[in-house]
C-alpha cells in the first residue's frame, strides 16, 4: 500500500530546538511525544516569558499605582490584545481569560445557560464530545429542566447528516455546543454550518476550539460561532485559557463568579458590574501565566498557524497510511485528508494501558483510555482506545518510531 | 523498564488459570474500575471452610488480567480463614514488578473482589481499606 508522501514547510529541527523538554531522553531512548492532544510541551520562549514576568514585572494588576502594577497590568492587557488578534475577534471586550477551556465552557453554561435556558427549551449537543463539552449541559438540562439531544455519529465518526434532519423539528432550542475538532477522533467538524443550523433556529452555538485553536488559524468572525473557547496549555502555554464570546451576549449575560475585579461599586446593599471583559473576571486573575499565553499565540504566530496546519497535515495523512499499513492495528474515526491531528487506535485485543505502557518503555509517549469521552467510546462498543496526537514538533521520525514501538506491542502480546 | 512484562506476567495473561464460571458459586463479586474500564467478576465455590474452586472472568489490561489469574492459583484449595490474610502485598509479590499508582490499581482489582466475595461468604464487613471510596473502584456482590 503507498503510504502518503510526507512533506513540511517547518524546520522541524529550529522548533525542536525551541522546546529543551524533548532534548532529555526517556528511558534512556530519545523522547517521542504524541499527547500534545492532552497538553502540548513548552517553547523556551513561552518558558522565558514565566521567568521575566516574575523577574520583572510582577505586582497585582489594575491596582497598583506603582511602577510594577502598571507594568504588569500593562502586559497582561497586551497578552489579551495578541489573543484577540489571535482568534481575530474584532473587538479586545470580547476576550476573557480563564483558567482553560473547561472553565470557558462552565461560564458560558452559568452565565448564558442559567439566564437564557428553561424548562421546555432545547439544548443540542454532539456523541463526539469531551466530557467538558457535555456534563456541563447535561447539569444545565438538569437544573433549568431544559431537554438536552445529541447529533450523532456516522461509522468513520463524523456528525450524521440524517441525526441532524431528525432533531430539526425540535422546538425552542436555544444552545449548540460543538467541538471543533474532536479530541478522541480527530473529526473537524464544520463550524460556520452548524453556526447556520443554530442561528436559524434561534440558537446560539457555542465551540470547544481546544483541539483546533493550538493546529489552525480561527477566525471567530467567519467561523460564525457566538462563543469559543480554547486552552493555552494545548497551545505552548502554560494553565491560562480564553473564552472568545461576542459583546451583545456578554453584556446581556450576568457574571459567572462575583467578587473582586468584576465589580464598579459596591454597597453593603447593591453591587454594579465592571465593564467587559472584566465583569467576568472576578478576584486575581492567573497573571504570568495570561500573559506567558500570550507569548504562546506569539511564537505559534511567528512560525505561522497556516504552516502549522499544513505540517500536521501531511503528517497525520503520512501517520494513518502507516498504522494502516501494520497487521492487527484497528483505526478509529474519518480518513485523512478531513482529519486532524489525532490518530485512535488499537493493537488486536491489547488493552491501550499495555500499548502505552509497552511504547513508554521505547520512550514513547501516547494516552490511553476513554480520554474524557466515554459516550463517544460507547458508540464505537469501545472499553478504551490508544491515542497519539502530532502537533508542529513532531515528524517523520517520531511515527516511524511509533510503528516500531507497536512491532514491539505486537511481539510482545503474540498479536 | 523493559522487563515490565515479564514471562510469569504474560504467561498468566495469555493462559489464564481458572477463567470462566462455576456452575453453583458459594460467593461472587465484581468489581468495575471506571477509570480505564476494568472488570472483575470472582466465583467461588466452598466446601467444609476450603475454597475447593476459584473461577474469574473480565477484561482488561495484562496487569489486571494476570494478577487475577496469578491470584485464583493462590487461592484455590485455602481455607476460608487463611485469605483473610491474603493482602495487596502477596498480589505485588506474585508479579514482581514495581508499579505505578495507576496501574496499582489494575493490580489490585482482583484481590479487592476476593475481599467482597469473602465478606459476603462470611458475613464480615469488607475490611476498611478495601473500602475506600476515594479509590473509585466500583465493588458489588453478585
């Protein structure tokens, strides 16, 4: 069978250079790291940013009248303008920074859900969703006694058409939730359709970017969405995240957590809300880290969010040839080139613990498991599957030596 | 590291001693770890305070696999009194590798059915530490 031709605009061997974690071996065998789906590695760059915020400019922000208070609030609001550009929001109100893209998605669930969702009303979802895409309205159905229904899947995992002709006659929806990409298998779903489907409905459709704002340009304008929320530490951040939200629905939405920060004046009896985006964020926010995401978006932009795309698509179509090519190795989801970077898998009967434990020996480093989607295992009558997911520091290289690695799973468990 | 699975590991993985059903059980348990989906149901069959048969069935890793089928060995033809004894140190011992904490739970699966299925036969209270619902291990009698 032809394996996909594999070639990359980056220089593969300058990013590395880039990121000191994947110089130290593991087990003695060079680092291969395939879970950047669960949290990517640090660029210098980003690892600098932490070390000088603290060195620096360290003081709370929008209080100080000192130096080091307007310096810090200084950087902290620039890294909220390079993200605003990043996700081409045309407006910095719009940007909020949070912890990452579950706590994202729980704001939008409290503050948009609890206001605007009721008994009687309908929240559509998908099977393919993390768990952070799906209990957080599933709890809101609960609570608002509002009906929750899913967009199925077809058998290479992308969302049904038919599922989407059946739940068109549902009344009073008012919320999509939808991953861009999914994280288990690697599905891109498409955004600025199902932005129509929701806005002809009256509905607003919020998107988990967390596995597609780290691999590709967004563009929160054309994509046509009404929220997105994303997480830095997929991104070469560090635990600092955004949610993108348009300003009509943030200002008519009440505040999620209450406290400092997030107010304009406060008596014993009344308090009125800060100003967006600020009124969703209440007490200290994670500063170094808010503004070392910045420096993220920063060096993902210098290397160019296209190249990236275009790197980790030639090397999944070339990494899905090859698994396809190995005896007993079973993939999971739709076929390169509508793929992203996830590749799900499993050897024979082998359990994914043992595959990953066997490729961890060979320095290998993939997840095992349900990865926080178990309906979406449910429905391919899965218990777990192996996962390795690519992102702009991985090559040729590391898939040759995964495939290796599952020769070792296979001689190992007689596969 | 490269040792992990061993031949006595493998061995039991791939030979299951005592796998399946007993026709008419003493005692069962299950037991579900929710976090990788492991499953563990135990059977035994007693007569005059000796565990006479043993039977486990599953799926699972290799890890949690074998320590069920290394542990029946040990079990069968004890008396009742004496597995009391049985603890997460004899399971460690019969695999000989050092474990992580996630996969000590996979270890230590099967002797945790053990504990239920005896407290069942016995009507003693599960032991504490076998108890503890912070470990996330779902156990059930059948």
């Amino acid at each position: 069978m032809a394996v996909a031709e594999f070639t990359t605009p980056l220089d593969l061997e300058k990013i590395r250079a880039d990121f000191p974690i994947l110089a130290r071996p593991v087990h003695g065998k060079r680092l291969v790291f395939l879970d950047s789906a669960a949290s990517s590695q640090k660029p210098r760059q980003v690892i600098e940013t932490l070390v000088d915020v603290y060195e620096t400019s360290y003081a709370n922000v929008h209080r100080g009248v000192y130096y080091l208070g307007a310096r810090a609030t200084e950087r902290y609001e620039g890294a909220r303008d390079i993200m605003t550009g990043f996700v081409n929001a045309n407006d910095r109100r719009e940007v909020i920074f949070v912890r990452e893209a579950t706590e994202a998605l729980n704001l939008v669930a409290y503050a948009y859900g609890r206001t605007f969702v009721g008994p009687g009303d309908a929240i559509v979802a998908t099977e393919m969703e993390h768990h952070s895409n799906l209990v957080p309205w599933q709890f809101l159905a609960q609570q608002t006694g509002a009906t929750l229904h899913y967009l199925r899947l077809t058998d290479d995992g992308s969302l049904d058409p038919d599922s989407q002709q059946r739940l068109a006659a549902i009344e009073n929806v008012k919320l999509v939730a939808v991953a861009h990409v999914s994280n288990s298998l690697g599905t891109i779903n498409d955004i600025p359709a199902l932005a129509t489907w929701a806005h002809e409905r009256g509905a607003v459709l919020v998107v988990d970017g967390a596995q597609a704002a780290p691999h590709r340009p967004v563009d929160v304008q054309a994509l046509g969405c009404d929220f997105y929320a994303l997480s830095g530490h997929k991104m070469c951040g560090p635990g600092a995240g955004i949610l993108w939200g348009r300003a009509e629905l943030l200002e008519k939405m009440p505040p999620f957590l209450t406290g400092g920060e997030m107010i304009r004046t406060v008596s014993l009896e009344k308090t009125t809300w800060n100003d967006l985006p600020w009124k969703f964020e209440a007490g200290t926010p994670a500063i170094a880290e808010s503004i070392a995401l910045g420096a993220a978006a920063q060096y993902l932009q210098g290397i160019g969010m296209e190249a990236i795309e275009a790197h980790e698509h030639a090397l999944t179509a070339y990494a899905y040839d090859v698994l396809d090519g190995i005896s007993g190795v079973t993939q999971y989801g739709p076929k390169p080139p509508n793929r992203a970077g996830i590749l799900s898998f499993n050897v024979g009967k082998v359990h994914p613990h043992d595959v990953a434990q066997v490729l961890d020996s060979e320095g290998i480093a993939v997840r095992a498991g349900h990865h926080c989607t178990q309906p979406l295992m449910r429905r391919f009558d899965l218990q777990a599957t192996t996962r390795a997911s690519v992102y702009l520091y991985n090559g040729r290289d590391d898939i040759d030596a995964l495939a290796l690695g599952i020769e070792k799973v296979k001689r190992t468990f007689s596969v | 590291m490269d040792d992990f699975y061993r031949e006595n590991i493998l061995d039991h993985y791939n030979n299951p001693r005592n796998h399946g059903h007993l026709d008419h059980p003493s005692a069962a348990a299950e037991g579900v770890n929710p976090l990788c989906g492991d499953e563990l149901a135990v059977e035994l069959e007693v007569h005059d305070g000796v565990v006479t048969d043993i039977r486990y069935s599953g799926r699972g890793c290799a890890i949690s696999q074998a320590a069920a089928s290394m542990l029946s060995d040990v079990v069968k033809g004890k008396p009742v009194d004496q597995l009391a004894q049985i603890g997460k140190e004899d399971v460690l011992e019969e695999l000989g590798i050092p474990l992580s904490p996630i996969r000590l739970k996979c270890a230590m699966l099967s002797v945790g059915v053990l504990k239920v299925a005896l407290s069942e036969l016995t009507g003693e209270p599960l032991p504490p530490e076998w108890n503890d619902p912070s470990d996330g291990i779902e156990w059930k009698s059948a």
